[in-house]
C-alpha cells in the first residue's frame, strides 16, 4: 500500500524547514557573538593604553633606524623603506609644523605643497630626531587587524565544532 504523503509534510519541506531555522538561528548568533567581541575588542583597545605602546614602540623603532642610516631632513626619502617594512602604519613628519613626508605618497615631496600640520586631538605626535634637526612624527597603526583576524578565526571554529558536536549527536 502506498501512502498518500501531503505536499506540506513531506521530508524534503521539512529538511527546507530545517535548513532555513538553522541558517536563521547561525546568522543569528553570529551576529550576536560578532557584536559582542567587537564591542569588546574596542572597549579595551580604546580605553587602554594599547595603541599608545604600540605607538611608541614603533618610534624606537624608527628612531633606531635614522640614527643607524644617518637620515637627515634633506634625505627624509629614505625613510620608505623602513615605513614599508613595518607593513600596517603611516607616518607623517613636520619640520617646524609644515608637513615634509607622508609614506602614503612615498614617492612626492610633500614639502612643496606647504601642508600645515593638522594637530587632531585624536592623532599623537612625538619628537624625532634627525641627525641635523628634531621634527614631528605622527604615527598610526592597524594595530588590532591581527586582533579582528583571531575573533573571526575563533568565532568560525567554534560554530564549526557546534555544527560538529550537533551532526555526532543526531
């Protein structure tokens, strides 16, 4: 005897049903624990004194570099291929607060466009001393791109285990 199965209960409706709940509730809680990483990752990076270290880490690190090459304001160029090697900052130096180096435009002389130097209350400057003058070296960093990489490296292993441990259960 064959059953006569409606249209409504068969079993591919219901894996539909199914994979449409699950999809649902992975976008959902993604989305939640996404957030809620974000939200934290910001809170302490922000609050903290994080980018600051990093900051002046990478002027030591800088400062080490023009003392070994001998790098005056004149040869300020040279600094690319330090800045490149770095890979994730900007640079920006003023002498006497008018812009001469931008490794954004590694191969200009911004010195002749005059640009003033913006003083932002969200940028810091540090003193940087050449071997003929001292400037003004602003550093910014992607400093927490590693830590985006590791949340969202975490958040896709965790609900890969879940997928995981639900597909054993069943």
């Amino acid at each position: 005897m064959t059953q006569i199965v409606n249209k409504n209960h068969s079993i591919y409706v219901q894996l539909l049903y199914l994979l449409t709940g699950a999809a649902i509730a992975a976008i959902v809680f993604f989305q939640i624990f996404y957030s809620t990483g974000n939200y934290v990752l910001d809170y302490y990076l922000e609050n903290s004194a994080y980018v600051e270290k990093q900051n002046l880490k990478y002027l030591a690190k800088m400062q080490k570099y023009v003392t070994a090459e001998h790098i005056s304001s004149s040869d300020i160029a040279q600094l690319n291929t330090w800045v490149q090697r770095q890979k994730m900052i900007y640079v920006r130096i003023y002498k006497d607060q008018i812009q001469i180096y931008d490794s954004d435009y590694p191969k200009e002389d911004v010195s002749v466009s005059k640009i003033a130097a913006g003083n932002y209350p969200w940028e810091s400057y540090y003193n940087l001393e050449l071997s003929d003058i001292t400037v003004e070296v602003m550093i910014s960093g992607s400093y927490i791109t590693g830590y985006w990489w590791d949340q969202s490296v975490f958040l896709s292993l965790f609900f890969l285990a879940l997928f995981c441990l639900e597909s054993e259960r069943k």
